[in-house]
C-alpha cells in the first residue's frame, strides 16, 4: 500500500525489454532524449493501481525517455505494461539516484520524503500533490477517501493531463503493442487460483479458512493450483496439506512474475486477499473474489465493472496490523465458497 518511508534504493537500472543495461549511471541519458521520471517505489499491486497514469504520461510526453523508479523485482511486468522505457531500481520513497530529469512525477506518495527525493534530481518540472513542507511546489491538495487508481489520475488532471481509471488491462507479454492479456470468461480453461498470502498478517486470512475453501472448489469439481511468493511457500504448502491437495499443485516460489501473469491471465477464477495478485487479476480482467479487511474495497478494490466480487465486513482498521484484521476475521469460509461457486458457474 502507498506510504512513504519503505526502504532504500538499489540504484541499478534495467530496460524495459528486462535486460539490464550496465553502461548507463544516474544522470546519464541512453538515446538523447528528455527523461520522464516516475517514482513508484512500491509493489506489485501499487505498479498495477498506476498503469492509467503511466500510459497517459507515455501518450502526453511521447518525445520523453520513461523512466519508472521502482523495485527491480518488477521488472518482468513492464512489457505488459507498454509505457515504460526502463526501470530504476528504487524501493521506497527514495534516494533517486538519476540526475535532471526534464520531468519528474510523483506517483509513490504525498510525501515528504518523496517529494524531497525527486526534488534532488533536480527536475526541469515536478508534478506532485502539494505538501506543506515544499511550499513553492505548486499540486492539488491530497484527498483521504479516493480509489487509489483514481487519485493518480487526477493528479495528472490537475495538471492538465488526461487520465483514464479504466485503462489498466495488461497487453501481451510478448511486446507493448500486442492484444490485452484478457480474454472471454469463457475462454478461460485454466484452474482456479487460490493465493493465500498478503504482505502484512492484517491482511491475511487464516490458511485453515483457506483450506476449506480450496477443498470446497474441488468437490465442486474444480482443479486448484495455489500461488505465492518465494516466502509464502510454506504457506502454501500448509493450505495445500490442509486441503489434501497435490503438492505439484503448488506454485508458490515456482513462478516469476511474468509467469504468475499467465497464470492469472488463463484462472477460471482467482480467490485471494487484499494483495497484488487481486490487482493482478484486475489487470487482466479475470474474475476473482477478494477478501477485504483492514482496507476498504472503495479505496484498494477491483473495477466495479469487472467480473469481481469484493467481500468486506463493513469496518476499517490498521492494514500493517500483526493480526489477523477482525474485520477479515468476519468474512466466513461458506460466504467465499458461494461467492466463488456463483462466478464459476457465470463464466461456463
């Protein structure tokens, strides 16, 4: 989730194409254009709420280099994404280490330390929300409440430039220009993907509800794969035991991003918490059930237009709480079931 003050900066800088480019330094310009910097030094699903923003700066300054600061763990994504010439290794708020860029925008936070950080690049123009620490920094004012796909849109609205909140299906893999990843309900003849895991214990729910649920979809006649992160494997494969479900079912740590994209791109159905791979399924419009606790879906949920179905039990609380959010707590195995079971049989 967006929040300044998350770590530091690798400072490596990789293409767009995920090859790394060893020759360019901080400051230095690959092909003689003007840079555009972008910092979003977040995760997986903070990238994805960014997308619209992302390509209505590419379609704005087409003349500019797109520079996005952000983790290198990202990397794979950005072909699918079709904005971005190159990444800049940055977790967090900064320290940027790119110097005088023609432009720089602040998509990670409403500051102060990401404001500061793109302000010491030295940009011919910066475009952020207005905090009061940078007075002669000119920015609409940040607003509590807002979808978080949407405020980066009217960031750039303030600023004259168009923004879609729609625009976020992922294209083809295989180059920026290829048909979106998505594709008919009907089309889709993977299994259904179960994703345990979220990066705060708030956000979690229990891996014995999940369980359930993933025993539930198979004697419904579903196959199930579960997915994660190299530091959810053993989550997983908890559900899994619980489950009795086939370890070779398991592909947690198995996949890079790029794969668990075509993963959720080919799912029957997703069934996960308030987490990336929720906006992964968004992205490619693939149906899923989301299970919302600390966080309301109004702020952090799938399209309203979408195949998706939001579950939350109506109260809000700390999203890097320790615990289990009592809120997610609420949300119960036979409500995720029907919910699943009911997109399930809407998309044969």
């Amino acid at each position: 989730m967006t929040a300044d003050g998350l770590g530091e900066a690798g400072g490596g800088r990789r293409r767009a194409d995920g090859r790394s480019d060893g020759r360019a330094r901080a400051g230095e310009r690959d092909d003689g254009r003007p840079v555009l910097l972008a910092l979003r030094g977040l995760a997986l699903g903070d990238l994805l709420t960014a997308v619209p923003a992302l390509r209505a700066l590419r379609r704005a300054f087409p003349e500019h280099r797109l520079v996005l600061a952000a983790p290198s763990a990202l990397a794979e994504l950005l072909p699918m994404i079709g904005a971005v010439d190159e990444l800049l290794d940055v977790s967090g708020p900064g320290p940027v280490p790119l110097g005088s860029p023609g432009i720089a925008v602040n998509l990670h936070g409403r500051g102060p330390q990401s404001v500061e950080a793109l302000s010491r690049t030295g940009p011919g123009r910066l475009l952020t929300h207005a905090h009061p620490d940078f007075p002669a920094v000119p920015g609409p004012e940040w607003r509590a409440g807002v979808h978080e796909v949407r405020r980066w849109c009217d960031l750039l609205g303030w600023y004259g430039i168009p923004a879609d909140p729609a625009d976020l299906l992922l294209t083809d893999p295989s180059g920026p220009s290829g048909p979106p990843v998505a594709g008919p309900a009907g089309a889709r003849t993977g299994p259904v993907v179960v994703h345990p895991g979220a990066a705060s214990p708030a956000r979690r729910w229990p891996p014995t509800r999940f369980a359930l649920v993933v025993a539930g979809l198979r004697r419904a006649g579903h196959d199930v794969v579960i997915t994660g992160n190299a530091s959810e494997r053993e989550l997983a494969r908890q559900v899994a035991a619980l489950a009795h479900l086939p370890a070779e079912h398991v592909l947690a740590g198995r996949t890079g991003l790029r794969e668990l994209a075509a993963v959720v791109a080919g799912a029957r159905l997703v069934v996960c918490g308030d987490t990336g791979v929720a906006h992964l399924a968004s992205a490619c419009a693939t149906p899923s059930v989301v299970l919302f606790g600390p966080v309301a879906p109004a702020l952090w949920g799938p399209p309203p237009t979408g195949p998706h179905i939001a579950l939350w039990a109506g109260r809000s609380g700390d999203p890097h709480g320790s615990e289990p959010d009592p809120g997610l707590l609420r949300i119960d195995v036979p409500e995720v079931l029907d919910a699943a079971l009911n997109l399930l049989e809407v998309s044969v």
